[in-house]
C-alpha cells in the first residue's frame, strides 16, 4: 500500500471508474488503427506527435535500462520502449486496459514488457533508470502531482518524462465550468496546470520540453532530471 493523500486516492478511484468502465471501449477505439470522427483523428495525431516528443527525451537505444510506463493505458507507449531495448513495466489503475494492452503487444516484445493492474506509484513496482507518464498525471492537483513526482523521482535513476494540461484560457474554462456540474459518468477532470508551478515544487529540476497542440489535443510536455 501506498501512503497517498485523500485528493489522490479520490482522483484515482474516479480515474479508474472511467477508464474501467465508462470509457474503456471508446479508448480502445482511440489507440487503434480504427476509422474515428474527424476531431478524434487530431486528438490521435496529437498524441502521436506527443508520444514521438516524449521518447526523445530519451537515449535511442534503451538495452538494459528498466522502465516504467506509469499509467500505460492500452500500451502503446511500452510497445515503443520494448522494441528500444527497454525492460518495461507499464502499470494502469484500469485492469481492462491492462488487459487490453496485453492482447495487443507483439509476441516478440512480450519477454520485454510486464503489465501490472495497480497504481503506478506503487514501490512494489520496484527501480527504475526512467519513467514516462503519458498523459497520466493530468487529472490530479498540482501538489498531487509534485508528490508523484518525489515519489517517483527517490526510485529513479534518470529522467522522468510526464506530459501536463496547460493551462489555457480554453482548457481553464472547461475546467471550472466542470467542476459546477456533477457528472453522471464520473469522468475525471483534466487540470490545467502552469508547469512553472510544477518545476518550483520540484526544486527546480522539471524543465518544459516542449507544447504539443492538434485540434482538441493540447498538452506539455515535461522532464524531470535527477
Ligand atoms: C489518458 S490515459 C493515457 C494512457 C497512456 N499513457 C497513453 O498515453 O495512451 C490515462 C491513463 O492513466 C491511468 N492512470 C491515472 N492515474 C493512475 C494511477 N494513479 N495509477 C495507475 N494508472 C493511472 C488511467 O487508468 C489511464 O489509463
């Protein structure tokens, strides 16, 4: 067990809710080769390019590094990392996604990759020489988000790569119109953040990499060096 404050633990049962359950179907669809409408085709090449940013972060050739994918989703990102070279362990709140992504991984990258249905802050999950977080963390508060990170950053080795909501006027308006209405399907809130919020928590060691913006996808890019 973790020790996590009350608005984590909150946020992530809310996190998993929706993502075991209410959107498990349309996400699948979304990291698929799948047709999708128009709006969902900018939101899929935006986390293309998203995706593309945060493995350069880093080294090219991953042969003997162990990494996690900290909530990997339907595992996209740690298909990536494998062919890399990477040890990966990608780990999701959501055991439909973990199962999801277990289908789809390539036979030949399975060796490489372990899949774990649990919270991706667990010391259970062991050391790591990096951690991504792909869109992971946007849900949670901005001191939750800094304790994630302190958490992460005392079990690895190098970077810790993590994308942010930016806090735009338009990601800002549908922030604080969301939290006026009680939502049905307990969708988790997207919060925008200022990243420099973030690299003051972190004592200065968060540097923003770089904005990813395609339709209705807009999110930052961050890393964390040891
Ligand atoms: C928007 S999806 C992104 C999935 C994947 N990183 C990608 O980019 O395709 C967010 C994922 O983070 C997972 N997640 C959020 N908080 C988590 C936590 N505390 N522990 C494990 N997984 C978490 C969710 O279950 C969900 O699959």
């Amino acid at each position: 067990m973790i020790d996590a404050s009350a608005s984590y633990t909150g946020t992530r049962d809310r996190v998993e809710d929706y993502f075991d359950r209410t959107a498990t179907r349309v996400w699948e669809r979304l990291t698929s080769d799948a047709p999708v409408s128009r709006i969902r085709r900018t939101v899929r090449a935006g986390r293309e390019r998203m995706r593309a940013t945060m493995l350069a972060c880093l080294p090219a050739d991953l042969a003997g590094a162990r990494v996690l994918d900290a909530g990997c989703g339907a595992g996209q990102m740690c298909a990536e990392l494998a062919a890399r070279g990477a040890t990966v362990v990608g780990a999701d709140i959501s055991p439909a996604l973990i199962a999801i992504a277990g289908a789809r991984l390539a036979p030949q990258l399975r060796p490489k990759v372990t899949f774990v249905a649990g919270d991706m802050l667990s010391p259970e999950l062991g050391a790591f020489d990096h951690v991504v977080a792909m869109d992971s963390l946007i849900y949670y508060s901005t001191p939750d988000i800094a304790d994630a990170l302190a958490r992460l950053a005392g079990r690895t080795r190098g970077s810790i790569v993590f994308t942010l909501a930016p806090r735009t006027p338009l990601l800002t308006l549908m922030w604080r119109v969301g939290r006026l209405f009680p939502r049905a399907d307990r969708s988790p809130l997207m919060v925008p953040q200022d990243h420099r919020a973030i690299a003051r928590a972190a004592a200065g060691r968060v540097r923003h990499v770089a904005r990813v913006s395609s339709g209705f996808y807009i999110s930052d890019c961050l890393e964390h060096r040891a």
